[in-house]
C-alpha cells in the first residue's frame, strides 16, 4: 500500500455524513447478497430432505432476521454512532463484551467472509478463464502438519479483488458508496431476473411439479445433521431444521454491517433503522423467491445433487441451455464483487470505534485526507489476505493427500455458533438499556416490543443449543476464538491506561 493512500491524519477530522436512506439500504442487501443463496440450499435440501421444509428453514431464516433488524433499530436510533453493533455490547454489557465482539468480527467473522467471498469471486471467474483454479498452483502446497499454505491463481484473484477494493475505498467514502450502489442494482436485477425466468420457464417445463404436489415427503440423498440422526426420523427433522440454519442465516448475514458505518449515514437516526428494515426485507423476500424459482425448474432430487451445490447454475441451465454456467458465473462475480465491497467498506468503521476507545491499534482510530479510516481498512485488508493463504489438508484412510480445503472456511464454520451468541446478546440489550437508560432519547422503538425481540431470543437460543449438542465439531471451537479475546483485551487496555499516564 503506497503512502498516498495512508495520508497523516488532519487534527479534528471527522467521519463525512454521505449515506443517504438509498445509499444505506444498498449497503444492507449488497452485504447480504453474496455466494450463499446461489449455492446453501442444495446443501439444505439434503439436511431437510422435502420441498416444503426447504422453505420452512428460509422462513424460519427470514423470521429470524428480520426481527433482529427491526430490533435493532432502536439502538442505531439511540446511539447512531461509528462500531455499531460493539457500540451496542459495550453499552448494554461493559467494554470487554463489546471488545470480544469487536475482536471476533476482526479475526474471523469480517475477515474471514471477505476472504471467503474474494475466493468464491476467483472460483466464478474460473468459470470464463479457465487458468484462474484453486488447483492451478503458482506455489504449490507447503505442508505444515495437517495444514499447509500454497499459492494457486485463484487464490491470486482473491487477493488482487482484497487489495482492489481495500485501495478504492481507502479513497474516500464517495467511491466505496458508488461501487456498492452500482454493484447492488446490478446483482439485485440479475437475482430478479433468475427469479421471473426460473418459475416461468419452471411451470411451462413442469420439471418441478413434483415438488409442489408432494411437497412434504422426506426423500432423495440425507445428510446427517448429528451423529445418526437424519431427518427421516421427526426429531431429526427438527434437529435438521436448526442446523441448516448454519447455512441460511450465514448467507443472510452482514445486515448489521449498516450500523458500523452509523457515523456516516445522513440523519442516521431516522435512516438506519430504515435502512435495516427495507434492506433485509428486500433480500429475505428475494432469497424466499429465488428458492421457489429452484423448486419450480428442478426435480428435489436434481437440487440435492446439483454439481458443487451450485444449484443456481442448474437452474440457470434450464432457463438457457448450455449457457447457464457462464450466465451464472458472470451473475455471481458481481455479487461477490459488491458484497466484498460493503464488508470491507463496513468492517473498517467497527475497528475505528474499537481504537477510539484505545482497544486497537492507535493508528486505525485516525482518519486520512478523505477522512476515512485508512489503516484500518488496510489492517483489515491484510489479515483478510494472510486467511486466504492458509489451506486445511483432505485425506484417505491410508494418509495420502486427497485434496485441500480452506482454512477460512473451518473458521467460519466454527464462529457461526459465535456470531449468534452475540446477536442474542444485543438483543437481551434493549432490555438493559431500557432499565439502565431510560431517559435516553429513543426515536425508534423496537417493533413488537417486549414481545418480538423477546421471540427472537428464544428461537435462536433453541437453534444454539441444537448447534452445541449436535454439531460440537463446529461450535464449540468458536467459544475458545472469542475467548483468545479476553487477554487481549486486558493487555490493550492496559497499554491504553499507560500511554495515557504518560
């Protein structure tokens, strides 16, 4: 990164207010709209096993969502400033819950979804040129252990698409909301689009009448969702139903994003709370939409098979024969592109806040000449690279290498359980704040409240237990990245004490 990009910082500077309602409401769905909703649900038709509970765990998804959003509302009109959601948590709790959300969202949770998705933009991209694989090596694996780093031309791709999107919004917060308008309206169009044809080709070709006339039985190929435990069996539906949410709400997740870019937002105690509301609304309605469109061109049993999940490209396949894939391709490469965009946008404003109240580094609560916080939108930039590199190693029974996987990848897995906790602890927060500020103005209440909020938590506290009882490999591993927080935390904040002594 060249030292034009990283200008000293201006005494006094302050975050420019430039997001409008349509500027917010973008940065919402072209979060949320990545990869996930193109791929997750041949993945949740085999956990789930019918066409009716396909929908019932985006239902269950969008419910659940869209409640969080509205209840969030009120704390982004009560405290519509920079960090949002470690805002929230240092408020409601103490500053050490808000560091650990904050510390997380940093080593993995933001970090590692841009990685995810620059890599996913690189595998679509593979697509059209095909010297752009994750199998095409410029450096070949390095085995360290059961791990190994390696260097292939997608991962290249991935990196180059970081370290694009990380310089163009190191330049000021104008070009960033461009790219995301632009992006979003483009990606939200061609989902639309995937939509309208897919049904409508679907009902002409009857391909997916089966699945609305047998809507409820359980068949094709099943995944285990616990040991031994299918949904066959009632209980293992309902344990299905809990554990597909891993996939559904991960690929509706970053609606809060909106609220770390709170200090930016035109009359952001009117327009954030609205923007939460319209955009999540937005990409629930079409993520709902896009799963009928799959269930009307494709047989159940060509959902659950689909080749690498990509059941969009299927779906794509019968609406254009023989260029589904490349439509598709093309589709899911300005989709990543914007989602990278308003992830590395967003996650940078949460750090600032963190460094503002001397929990990160000193620099990235500093803003440059375009008075945005340049540093950490590279720190960021880094660290989501340096996850890019890392590879987890498949093998057979007799130990020989069978391929590779990414480690961003398990580490997503592990803090999706995380990521959850903390959003059930925001929302406890209203409660708290209720009692602990009562006199704080609050131009926005929570919709439904005590009673929608209250709904929330209940449901994804069930979905949580489920998640720790029936897929320990994956959840628990996520308690002990947040918990690397804790002496971090105590060891900045000491730093932070000294300099001030000083």
């Amino acid at each position: 990164m060249t030292s034009a990009t990283i200008e000293a910082p201006v005494a006094e500077q302050k975050l420019v207010r430039g997001l409008g309602l349509l500027d917010s409401t973008m940065l919402v769905a072209g979060s949320m709209i990545g990869s996930g909703i193109f791929i997750v649900s041949a993945i949740i038709a085999r956990q789930v096993g019918a066409p009716g509970w396909l929908l019932v765990v985006w239902m269950v998804t969008g419910l659940l969502t869209l409640t969080a959003a509205l209840s969030y509302g009120e704390l982004a009109a009560m405290m519509p400033k920079a960090g949002g959601q470690y805002v929230y948590l240092r408020e409601a709790f103490s500053p050490l819950w808000g560091f650990l959300y904050g510390w997380t969202l940093f080593l993995v949770i933001q970090t590692g979804t841009i990685a995810a998705v620059a890599v996913g933009f690189a595998r679509y991209m593979g697509v059209l040129v095909p010297w752009v694989s994750e199998s095409n090596y410029l450096i070949a694996p390095l085995r360290l252990g059961g791990y190994a780093v390696s260097l292939s031309t997608a991962q290249l791709v991935g990196l180059a698409l970081i370290g694009f999107l990380t310089f163009t919004n190191t330049r000021g917060l104008e070009v960033g909301k461009l790219i995301q308008n632009v992006f979003t309206t483009a990606k939200t169009g061609a989902l639309i689009a995937l939509i309208v044809l897919g049904i409508i080709v679907g009902l002409r070709s009857g391909a997916g009448a089966e699945n609305f006339s047998d809507f409820w039985t359980i068949r094709g190929n099943l995944q285990e969702v616990g040991a031994g435990l299918t949904a066959a069996a009632a209980f293992g539906l309902f344990v299905g139903i809990c554990v597909a949410q891993t996939n559904s709400l991960f690929s509706a997740d970053a609606w809060n994003n909106i609220t770390f870019t709170a200090g930016e937002v035109i009359n952001p105690r009117r327009n954030v709370p609205l923007s939460l509301a319209f955009g999540t609304f937005l990409v629930i309605g079409l993520y709902l939409l896009a799963n009928v469109a799959y269930l009307a061109a494709l047989p159940f049993s060509a959902i659950q098979n689909a080749p690498s999940d990509r059941v969009a490209s299927e779906t794509a396949n019968v609406i254009f024969p023989g260029a589904g894939a490349t439509i598709m391709a093309v589709a899911i490469m300005i989709s990543t592109f914007g989602c990278n965009n308003g992830l590395i946008l967003a996650g940078a404003r949460a750090y600032y806040a963190m460094a503002r109240d001397g929990l990160f580094f000193r620099s990235v609560g500093e803003l440059n000449k375009f008075r945005v916080p340049a540093w950490g939108l590279v720190i960021q930039g880094i660290w989501a690279g340096a996850l890019v590199l890392p590879r987890t190693v498949k093998s057979d029974a007799t130990g020989a290498v069978t391929g590779y996987g990414n480690l961003y990848g398990n580490l997503l897995d592990y803090v999706i359980s995380a990521a959850l906790i903390f959003y059930i602890l925001t929302i406890i927060g209203i409660f708290l704040l209720r009692r602990k500020q009562p006199d704080v103005e609050r131009p926005y209440r929570a919709f439904g409240y005590p009673i929608v909020p209250a709904l929330y938590v209940v449901g994804a506290t069930v979905i949580l237990l489920v998640l720790f009882i029936y897929q320990t490999a994956t959840t628990w591993p996520g308690l002990i990245i947040v918990l690397t927080g804790v002496p971090v935390y105590f060891l900045w904040k000491f730093r932070h004490n000294k300099s001030c002594l000083a």
